[in-house]
C-alpha cells in the first residue's frame, strides 16, 4: 500500500509540471530524456523484487501440493481398499497393497513423484489409514514426551523438558477431527459440540484430551501425554538424578509399613510416575485396586484390579463417577486403593477408606507444596458440599495421611523430588507437619541448567519407631544435613 501511494505520488506532479512548461520543454530537449528515465529507473528494482521466490516458500506450496495428494489418495483408498479385511492383512501385505493402489491412482492422474517423495507418501498413506495420520510419526519417537496440537498448523512437542514447534501439520480442520473422533471412539467416548472436551487413552497408554470448536478457538486443542514403555523404577529414577538412594530408602520403608500417602505436584511434574515407582515395594501378596479418570497407571504388582470412570452418553445417562467406582472398591476385599488423581468430591471416601481400615493407599493431587497439597484436601470437602467445621476437617487429614511427596518440574525442565513431609498430628486447630527431605537450589549454569543438591533436614522420622517394628530399621545418618554432589 505504501510503495503504490510512492509512486502515484511522484508521476502526477510530474506530469502535471511537463503539460504546464511545455514551451520551456522545446527550448531545452536535452533535459526531457532525464526526465522521462527517472520513473522507469524506479520501476526495475520493484519488479525484480517481486519476481523473487524464496526457498521456504518453494518448501511451504510443495507441502501444500504434497498435502493435497495425499488427501486425494486417501479418500481413493478409502474406495478401493476392502476395509473389512484390514484386520486379517499382514503389515507387509497392507503396505504393498496401499503402494500399488497409490501407483495406480497417481499414474492415472498424471501426477510425477521421485522416489523420496513416493516413499514418504506411501507411508503417510498407511498411517492414514491404520495409525493416527501425522501424529503417528511423532508418537514413534522416543525422544518426545508430550504432542500439544495448537489448531491443525501448529504442533508443539516437548523433548528433554523443553518446548519446540515441530514441522507435522494437519491439512486442515476437517482433517484433525477426523483423527481425533478416530481416536476417542477407539475407546467408547464422543466429541462434539454438545460435548466439546473428552479425555481418552491412546492403545499404548498415552493419555489423550482433546477440546474442539467452537470453546476451541482458532481450531481444535489436543495435548497426548506419552508414556514410556518401560516402566521406570526406583534405581532409575535414582540414576536420573530424582531423588537420592537415601531418600529412596526412606520411601521404601514408608510404602512397605503402609502408610498413607499423596504425591503432590503440577503438571507433567512427574506424579504418575512417581506413584508408578512406589508401587514397586507394594508385596505381590497385597489386592492393590486403582481407580482413574482415564487408566494410565503402570503398576509392577501381579495382583491388580483397575478401574476406570466413565462419562454420562449422549442422553445424559449411563455416567460412573470416580466416587462411585470408590464406593465399590471398598466392597471388594482391598488391601490397598490407588486412585490416580483427586480432584473432586471422591476425596471424602479415600480419607475415609484411609481411616477405615486400608492402610497403606495413595493417590496425587495438583499442588504447589505440601502445606498447600493440605489447603487443597480442605478446599475439595469444602467444594463436595459436606458442611464440617474445619477443625472437624483438618482432624480428618491429619489421622488420614502420614507423608506428603512434592514433585516439581524445574525451569530447565529436570523433574526432581523437591520435599519429602510427614504429617504428625494436630497442635490446637493447626495440622503440624515436619519436612524431613528437600532440594536445596543453589544456582544456574551459562546455560540454564538448575545448579542443585539434595539435603536432609536434620529432623528424624515421626514413623521410626514404626519402621523398626516392621523390620525397616533406617540408620540415624540418614536424617543428617549433609551437601551432597550438585546436580
């Protein structure tokens, strides 16, 4: 708009001037051809300007075709592929069948492809077809963790701790509903407007959400939290820099002496995980039963019952809510209840299932600290509609949980066991509390790495009496303030 406006701006007034002194003009020629070249000497350089393509616009409209074909291939296959016998075809048979249909197709339209370019559009094609489309490259790699899909031109994903945009995109919004309608009937769960959030779980365990249009603004929101399919356990926790071999001695004493215990932390703190590794000292002997939103603990027990809610269908009906599923547990001979996350009203009954009789359960909360994972607990009975004097409750979570555990993501995206906190009892109207574990954060490296270490407090464990009953005779040294090697 501006350069338009430039140039209009100099070739009137010039024009108007030659029609007004055109006698002058004939008296002096020599100076008309001057100026006469000045406009066309401010034409060149913008029509060479605008003859210029750049290589990243070359890259973005072979996308774009690249994008077309495929989308034209895929509605074909759709046509011509027998889905009914997609179950019983080998990979191999598939993936030659898809190449052939794909040859056909392109040679009947007259469409020239390299071979890279065939190559990665025939396996495209299969994921397409079989997998989750453009998701299913990134779900292959081991390096990410986390896929957050922004609208379907935009997919961030989370490697080593950190946040980069990725080159996958969708062909459009009708393409991304696809795959995500795709993916949450797998499981028996629907989105739509009426129902425009959904979470699901992917076939490996991957844990799914997604939220469309129109409460998704500028396209539809997807977030797949990854899981390993190795389960960690403590030593490699350990060996991650997590949390100390003293510490993990602690912990082990702790869950096999069952006591109650909560893993409090934000999100993608670790706290899954960190339940996920506790679990390992649990005795086979022991009917451990979990219950989840969406299942997504990996217990290491033999002896393991799961769980999981189930949202209300189309009519309103038909909804098992994560209290229900805790009211059943307890007809079911638990020695044991894990529940993965409380975040509602389900936290009266796991206070009383730990009160009652089922020692040794646990489950996760969303907080900041310990004191706060308590404030927390007090606001869930508060927002459950049960009228208590706080006193009343306070006293019920005090004699109901015995050891609060705080996993934090750091700056640098390390994920570290930042507090280990019992819970003693109550002083007047005040639940006391004793940090005995915590990291101790020094400083940054040059190139932002948290420079750090793990401590003890000095304070000795209000359960050791109980752990030496129970055969878990923890040395003394091990509560003793010592700077441990930075991390």
């Amino acid at each position: 708009m501006f350069s338009r406006y430039k140039k209009t701006g100099r070739t009137e007034p010039v024009a108007k001037a030659t029609k007004a002194a055109q006698p002058a003009a004939e008296a002096a020629p020599a100076a008309a051809p001057q100026a006469e070249a000045k406009p066309q000497t401010l034409r060149k350089p913008i029509q060479r300007q605008a003859g210029k393509v750049s290589a990243s616009d070359r890259d973005r409209k072979r996308k774009e075709r690249m994008q077309e074909i495929k989308v034209e291939l895929h509605r074909a296959l759709l046509d011509n592929l027998n889905l009914a016998a997609l179950e019983h075809a080998t990979e191999a048979e598939l993936r030659a069948e898809i190449s052939q249909i794909a040859s056909e197709i392109l040679e009947e339209k007259s469409i020239v492809l390299n071979r890279e370019d065939r190559t990665t559009l025939n396996k495209e094609l299969y994921d397409e077809v079989t997998g989750l489309g453009p998701l299913e490259t990134l779900l292959q790699d081991e390096m990410v963790n986390d896929i957050l899909v922004n609208g379907p031109h935009q997919i961030f994903v989370e490697r080593a701790g950190k946040l980069e945009l990725s080159d996958v995109t969708f062909k459009d919004e009708k393409h991304l509903l696809r795959i995500i309608d795709k993916i949450v009937s797998a499981v028996g769960r629907r989105v739509d407007e009426s129902n425009p959030y959904v979470d699901a779980r992917l076939a490996d365990g991957s844990r799914f959400n997604a939220m469309v249009p129109p409460i998704a603004v500028d396209g539809s929101l997807v977030s797949i939290r990854k899981f390993k399919k190795d389960k960690l356990g403590i030593d490699d926790l350990v060996g991650f820099g997590a949390f100390t071999e003293e510490m993990a001695a602690y912990l082990q004493a702790a869950v096999a002496t069952r006591l109650n215990i909560i893993v409090s932390g934000g999100t993608g703190s670790g706290k899954t995980t960190t339940l996920n590794a506790l679990s390992s000292f649990i005795d086979n002997a022991e009917r451990i039963l979990t219950i989840e939103d969406t299942a997504e603990l990996q217990l290491q027990q033999t002896h393991v019952g799961r769980m999981e809610s189930r949202p209300p269908n189309v009519e309103g009906k038909g909804e098992v809510s994560p209290r229900d599923c805790l009211k059943n547990a307890l007809r079911m001979r638990p020695d044991r209840i894990i529940v993965g996350e409380t975040r509602g009203e389900e936290v009266i009954d796991m206070l009383q299932a730990m009160n009652t009789g089922h020692d040794g359960s646990m489950t996760t909360i969303h907080a900041n600290s310990a004191r706060d994972g308590v404030s927390r607990l007090e606001n869930m009975i508060a927002m459950a509609g049960i009228e208590m004097p706080i006193k009343a409750v306070r006293s019920q979570i005090s004699s109901a949980v015995n050891l609060i555990v705080q996993a934090s993501r750091l700056q640098d995206g390390s994920r570290r066991m930042t507090s280990i906190t019992e819970i003693t009892g109550m002083e007047g109207d005040v639940i006391s509390m004793q940090e005995l574990f915590k990291y101790q954060r020094v400083g940054l490296t040059p190139d932002n790495k948290i420079i750090g270490h793990f401590t003890a407090t000095g304070v000795r464990s209000h359960y050791s009496e109980r752990f030496r009953m129970w055969g878990y005779d923890l040395p003394p040294s091990i509560y003793e303030p010592t700077t441990m090697e930075t991390r």
